[in-house]
C-alpha cells in the first residue's frame, strides 16, 4: 500500500454515513491498516467536519523540534503492512485461525510495529491500533481501544451482508476514527493536543455513531464502551515531551534500558495495584461511551532523552502472565530473537495468541535508534538483568513436585516487591492525590 493510497485509506468497522479517515498532510505517515479495508479509487481527499465544523486546514507550522538524532528525513516514508485474511486456515489442525494483523515501518530514527488479534474470528472487539508521526511537526501518536463487551455486548448495527456488531464493536473503532481526526488537527495546528480536545472529538463522534439501545438496563450497561489509551509525543531537541491520555483499563509505557518498563498510565478500577489486578477483574469505573460522561485523563511529562521506545496495549498483552514484569520480559525476549521489525511483531504476534484469553492489541514505536539492530544492543543488557533477578528465582521457585498455591502466590509477591519502583517510576497520583 502506497502513501498516497493511505491518504484515501477509510478506516474499518464504522457504519455508511459516517466521515472518512482525515487525508495527513505531506510529511505524514499513518499506519496499521485495517486487514480486507476498502481503498477507494485515488481522488481529492475528503473533507474533515469535525466538531468544530471546519473546513480545510491552513500548511503545517514550522517544526517544533528537530528529527530523531541519528536518522535523515524520508518525506513521504513508505508503509509495509502484512495482513492475515479473516478466512485464513490453520494448517495442523484445518480449523480457521484467529484473525490477526501485523504492521511495521522502519526508516533511519524511526521504527514502528503494531500488533492486532482476535480471540475467537469475527468476536473481536479490539479495533486495530493507531500508529501516526508527522514529520514536518516532529510530533507523532500511537494509541490502542479495547471494545468493552461485557457491558457493550448488544448489537447495534448491521452492515450489508446482515451481520451483526455490538455496541463495543462499533465504539472502539469510532472512537478510533475520532482519534486519527483528532490528531490531523493537532498535527497541523488547528487543535490542541490536551485531553478535553480529544474529549471533544471523541463524543462528537460517538453521537453520530448507531445507538441501539438495549431494552435490558442496568448500572453496567453502556452505549458504545471502549477503553482508550494514547500517547501524543513531541521531539524537542534531543529529548521527547510526552502526554499519555487515556479512558479505562488499557495502558501506555515507556520501555527504557536502564529503568525497564514503566507505565504511564493509572487503570481507572478501584484497585491501581498491579499484581492485585492480575488476580481480580474490577469493573471499571471511567471509560469511553455514549450515554454517560466520561473523562480522558492524561499527565504532562517533559525531557525523556532520546532515544526512547514507547508502549500502548490492551489488556490482552499485560492482563493474563503471572507477574507484571513478565510482560516487559515477553517484549525483550522476542526483540532479542527478531532479525527485524517484521520479525519481531510477527514473533510478539505468536506469542500472545499462546497466552491470552483475550483479543490483543498492541502498538510500539522507537525514535532516535539509527536501525534495529541497535535498537535490539540497546536492549541486551535488560533482558539479561530480568532473567537474572526473576526468570532464576522463578525456576527455584518451581522446583518441587506440584508447588503449592501458598508458595506460588509468595514468589508472585516478591518478584512485584522488587519490580514496583521502577514501573511505577511515572505512575499518574492517585486522583485523592491531586485534589
């Protein structure tokens, strides 16, 4: 797929009537298509009405930050997408396999990939992940939105083959559709990039969105429930500004070699314990919908230095391993044996679908790294670390023959001790805390 043909790209999922995918400006690159997508014949790009009921956009200002450190500028950087078709069988066993999609760009400074399964074909509610940079502005998004289906299960559209969506379906991309608009205004100027700007995006959308109301109520119930979680990032000299901004229970890090994986984002449950949560599935108490408020939190963090790798995920990823770092573990095993980045989304790709119980959806991106070798030697001295201080204690801690539940959740306790700090490192306070 060409620049030019992801220019006219219509994102997937969103009912007949609804607005198009924003056409970027030059100097923009979009990933993560959506698998079997239609791509409309090449013509002017559609017009954007977005909330504020503009028009077309003035040019781009003048970059705000310089380029990643050790890379030129491509202007109109290709794309390379792989995508597994819905009806695609598995070959051992003839059954039809999990849909599934990989995408990856990789140009000097810049290397991105984003991950998309589902759990059972055609039940997803994930929509696919966001991956965009802007490269006359120095500025780029990345962002993931889970479907709740729990509370979002009826059906509330139907496409033209007479198959069904949920409401949770549909959120998740809308609110997808209202994020890639959102953010090629930000790129060009004409928003702000805080949280009630993208709030404001985002309920627009859901409001022009199908809303079939469900005759079963009640305290759970939402209009097109989705999580989301971004993080909008800015290059400023030799260091990234970053602001995560998210609804729910999905999360943004920033993976360092030397601090490890740390979040950037606090699950809006009544319980931020993160082991705590692995053990219990709290009912959320914030997220994306349409027929209740909602808030998109967000914290401002400046003077990350490059180069720097930055993580979004939904709970598919970090919700089902036994421990908190055994996420961080899974990301630099796999980077450690990938020849490059289509081999390491591809490997992160079978790895999940091995472990979760869930759709899974994933986005990752790396400024300032001259390619990915040595984005992976950065990296080796980590990986080494954590099968040092865990992977050793895990096996001790499963000899013997069966280990108790006791002493299983004992061993859980003490990696968490001993991982906490440098995850929470740049936990959002508590809400009680900013009051």
């Amino acid at each position: 797929m060409t620049h030019d043909d992801m220019r006219h790209h219509r994102t997937p999922g969103v009912p007949p009537g609804a607005p198009r995918s924003p056409a970027y400006p030059p100097g923009a690159h979009t990933g993560s298509p959506a698998p079997g997508a239609p791509v409309p014949a090449p013509g002017p790009p559609p017009q954007v009405q977005g909330p504020r009921g503009r028009g077309p956009v003035p040019p781009a200002p003048a970059p705000t930050g310089k380029p990643p450190t050790d890379g030129a500028r491509p202007q109109h950087p290709p794309v390379a997408e792989q995508a597994e078709g819905r009806h695609r069988r598995d070959p051992g066993t003839g059954r039809a396999a999990p849909p599934r999609m990989i995408w990856t760009k990789d140009s000097p400074g810049y290397q991105g990939l984003s991950v998309w399964t589902e759990r059972v074909p055609g039940r997803g509610e994930d929509a696919e992940p966001f991956v965009a940079h802007h490269m006359d502005t120095a500025q780029g998004l990345l962002a993931v939105f889970d479907g709740s289906g729990g509370s979002g299960a009826a059906p509330v559209w139907q496409a033209p083959n007479g198959e069904t969506r949920t409401g949770a379906w549909v959120g998740a991309r809308v609110a997808r559709l209202a994020t890639d608009c959102w953010f090629r205004e930000v790129a060009t100027g004409s928003e702000p990039s805080g949280p009630e700007s993208l709030h404001t995006y985002v309920e627009y959308f859901l409001s022009k969105s199908p809303q079939r109301r469900s005759k079963i109520s009640g305290t759970m119930r939402r209009l097109l429930p989705t999580t989301l979680a971004a993080v909008h990032y800015r290059i400023v000299r030799d260091s990234l500004e970053l602001q995560p901004l998210w609804a729910g229970d999905s999360r943004a890090y920033v993976l360092s070699p030397a601090s490890g994986l740390q979040v950037l984002t606090r699950d809006h449950t009544r319980e931020s314990d993160a082991l705590a949560l692995l053990r219990s599935d709290p009912p959320m108490t914030n997220l994306v919908c349409a027929d209740r408020d909602f808030i998109i939190d967000s914290q401002l963090l400046a003077s990350f230095p490059l180069p720097c790798v930055l993580v979004v995920a939904t709970d598919g990823w970090f919700g089902y391993v036994q421990t908190p770092s055994d996420f961080e573990g899974m990301l630099l095993q796999t980077l450690e044996e990938a020849h490059d980045e289509r081999d390491w989304a591809d490997l992160l790709r079978r790895k999940v679908q091995g472990y979760t119980a869930d759709d899974a959806s994933l986005a990752i991106v790396a400024i300032g790294h001259s390619g990915f070798g040595a984005l992976r030697g950065r990296f080796a001295a980590r990986l080494a670390e954590l099968r040092d201080r865990f992977d050793r204690g895990r096996r001790s801690g499963e000899s013997g023959s069966p280990e108790s539940a006791a002493r299983a959740r004992a061993w859980h306790e003490d990696i968490w001790h001993a991982y906490r700090a440098g995850y929470e490192s740049c936990l959002p306070p508590a809400p009680e805390e900013r009051a």
